[in-house]
C-alpha cells in the first residue's frame, strides 16, 4: 500500500513523514516543488529508507502528477502542499493564488481521474486528505465561542482566503464528482523543523542571536497552539477513520496571546541557554507596526474530533513548548542552514525600516 503526499518537505509535511515511517511501513510518495519553506534536510533520517520515495515538483503539474499516480497507486493522497506565510501573503498575493488556488484544482483534476479509473473496492476505499486551516473562519472577539466546523468562512488575509477558496474546490469535487474528501481545519502549529519566519521559531532564534524579539502591534492577538506531532495524530486518525465528505477542526484548546508566547520562550531560555550578561531575554521584546487586518482571535472548538474520532493531542502546551525550545538548541545546524538566500531577502523587506536585525540573521 501507498500513499502520496504533497509539501512534505515542509514543516508540517515532514513531521508527518516522519511520524508516519516510524509508525507503518507503509510507502510515502513525497511531491514537494522545495520553495524556499521546503527542506531536504528534515528528512536526511530517512535518506536510507527505500519506503520514502522523494520527488521534486509541482502538485499542480498535471502531468507529473499522473504520471505518479500511475505507477504508484496510492490509496490516498494528503494534500499539505502550500503557500502558508500570512506576511508573504500581504506582500504578494499572486503566489498565494497560484500555489494554493490553481495548483490545488490541478491536483484535484488529477486526482478525480485516477480515481474515476479505479475498480471498485479501491475506489470506495480512496481518500483524499486536505490539509487546512482555522483562519478560513476569520477572527473572533474576546467572548465569541470557539471556531466548529459550522463556521461561516470569513477569511481576512491572501493567505487564508486561498486556503479557503482551495477547502470549497474539494468540497465542491466531493458534491459533484464524489470524490471521498475530508478536510481538516487546524489551529496554529509549533515545534521542530518549524520555518523561522513564523512567531516561535522567530523569536527563538533572534533572542539567542541578541536580536530584537518584533511584537506585532499590543501582541495581544490571540492564536490556539498545537505541537505538531499532535496534528499529525490527528491526521492519521482523520484518515483512518474520517467519514467522507466531513470536516474536522484539530486543536488542543491552547490559547494565548502573542505576548505570553513571547515571555514563555524567553523564560525557558533564560533556563535552558541564560544570557552570557546574565539578563532576561525578555529585555529584547521590540513593539513593530502591526500587520495589516491582522485577526485579533483564533480558537477551535476541537469536540467533533474529540467525540467521534476519539483524538486527542498527547502534549499540553507547556510540555511542548520546552521540547520545542530544546530542539532548536540542540539543532544550530539547521537554523543555519536556513537562514540564506531569499530568507534574508525576505527579513529585509519585512523588518527592515523598524528593526534592521530583526530575524536573527547576519547581514
Ligand atoms: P510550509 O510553508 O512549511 O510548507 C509548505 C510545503 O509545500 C513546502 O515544503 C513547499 O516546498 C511545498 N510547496 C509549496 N508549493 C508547492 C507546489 N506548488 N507543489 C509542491 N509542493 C509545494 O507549510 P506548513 O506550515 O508545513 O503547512 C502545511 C499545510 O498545513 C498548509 O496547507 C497550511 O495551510 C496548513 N496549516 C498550517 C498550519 C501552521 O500553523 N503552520 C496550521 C494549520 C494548517
Ligand atoms: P505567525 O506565526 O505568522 O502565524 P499566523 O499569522 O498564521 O497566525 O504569527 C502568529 C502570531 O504572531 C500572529 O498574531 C502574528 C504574530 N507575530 C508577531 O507578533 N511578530 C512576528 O514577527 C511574527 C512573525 C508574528
């Protein structure tokens, strides 16, 4: 058996590879085009293990995509692959649109005509997995209850109006064609291998480098974190036992303001690396203009998951926190490694009036 898995050399892509080899011997075709947010070196522990089979490219590339299909017949695809940086998204949308819009329609043609083509019993049993987010549901205020999967779509950023636009592409594929599709809505994800464009690993490396720590506006906007091992158990049991044509919200009912995130990080460096001069990390902290619409709220209202599929997150918020910490302290390598090319491209132009240091990396 076989599966195909599209942006696995990302952050969520590959915790998930990984998790998957080290739980089945089940083949993974890993489809992933390496932008700037796909790396090789996530998954170099699996370079000897002839049950991942890495291929550079384009998941809206028609034709590779049935070529693949052909040769290796997975019984169900998972689509991670994406744009997935809400700043990015605010600078140029246009590949946002692309990527997450065009490139998933093309991916979903493919994938309808393969499964059209299948017999029977396999065609029932096909599944096709859409990786997706809670911001499609907009934001919340203080006291409005938590994101279901009745929500009204309400997507505020390029970003998350793309992954909405992509999440009504599948649903439509399941209403009209039947493909058997379920689509998971995630909160915010933390923990290894984590881009360090994104608020944990950002600040985790800028404080280490003495760099300022950039709060976005009163850092008061409130997210709901999840370890990303936690997503992927959800994944896998979405997969399992999902029912077709059904939604599922995944969260670990975590929520915290910026700000918070930003002190826990630096209290547990404080513990874990203490500053050479002996001073909080938290004396950093630098407050930058806030990102255009940004939401104030996310929190997802895991019950669905929770009652029918009987997941839960194996991490509270403070566990995985520390074990985040600890791998980016214990992997300086990969830190390094990432930050080149149009990474510092990117701080630049993103940080660069307010805090020409911004992110850590060395002019
Ligand atoms: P990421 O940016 O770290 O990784 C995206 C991966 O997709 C990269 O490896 C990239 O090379 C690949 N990719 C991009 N365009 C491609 C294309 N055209 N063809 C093939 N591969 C391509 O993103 P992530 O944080 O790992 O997110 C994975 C998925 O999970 C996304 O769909 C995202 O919307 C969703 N999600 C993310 C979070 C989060 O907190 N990070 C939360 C909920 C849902
Ligand atoms: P981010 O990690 O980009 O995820 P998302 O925008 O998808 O939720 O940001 C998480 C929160 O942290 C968000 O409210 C924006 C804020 N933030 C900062 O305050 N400073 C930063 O430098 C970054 C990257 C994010």
């Amino acid at each position: 058996m076989t599966i195909l898995i599209t942006g696995g050399a990302g952050f969520i892509g590959s915790n998930f590879v990984l998790d998957w080899l080290a739980q089945s011997e089940e083949t993974v075709i890993n489809l992933d085009k390496l932008t700037y947010a796909g790396n090789l070196q996530n998954l170099t522990s699996l370079s000897e293990n002839p049950e991942h089979i890495f291929v550079e490219g384009d998941f809206g590339d028609v034709a590779l995509v049935n070529q693949l299909l052909r040769a290796h017949q997975p019984r169900a695809v998972l689509n991670f692959a994406a744009e997935s940086h809400v700043d990015r998204s605010i600078h140029g949308p246009g590949e946002f649109i692309h990527t997450n819009i065009v490139g998933t329609f093309n991916f979903l043609e493919c994938v309808r005509a393969y499964w059209s083509g299948l017999a029977a019993d396999a065609k029932t049993a096909f599944r096709f997995l859409h990786v997706s987010t809670d911001e499609v549901y907009g934001s919340l205020s203080k006291t409005d209850p938590a994101f279901t999967e009745n929500n009204k779509y309400e997507p505020n950023s390029p970003y998350s109006a793309s992954k909405a636009a992509s999440d009504h592409l599948v649903r439509a594929y399941h209403h009209t064609y039947g493909l058997p599709v379920i689509t998971t809505n995630c909160s915010n994800n933390y923990g290894p291998f984590h881009f360090p464009e994104k608020l944990i690993p950002l600040m985790i490396v800028n404080a280490q480098a003495g760099k300022p720590l950039p709060v976005y506006g009163d850092g008061q906007q409130i997210r709901d974190w999840l370890y990303v091992k936690d997503h992927c158990s959800a994944i896998r049991r979405v997969l399992e036992a999902g029912a077709v044509g059904e939604v599922y919200n995944v969260g670990g009912w975590n929520e915290k303001p910026n700000l918070d995130i930003v002190h826990t990080v630096c209290a547990l460096l404080d513990e874990l690396k203490p500053r050479a001069d002996g001073k909080p990390y938290n004396e950093q902290i630098t407050y930058v203009t806030d990102r255009p619409g940004h939401d104030r709220r996310y929190a997802i209202d895991a019950r669905k998951i929770e009652s029918q599929l009987g997941w839960k997150p194996a991490e509270t918020f403070e566990t995985g926190i520390r074990k985040t910490v600890q791998w980016y302290l214990d992997n300086p390598e990969w830190v390094a490694n990432v930050q080149s090319g149009s990474y510092k491209d990117w701080v630049n132009r993103q940080y660069g009036d307010q805090a020409p240091a911004a992110a850590g990396v060395a002019a």
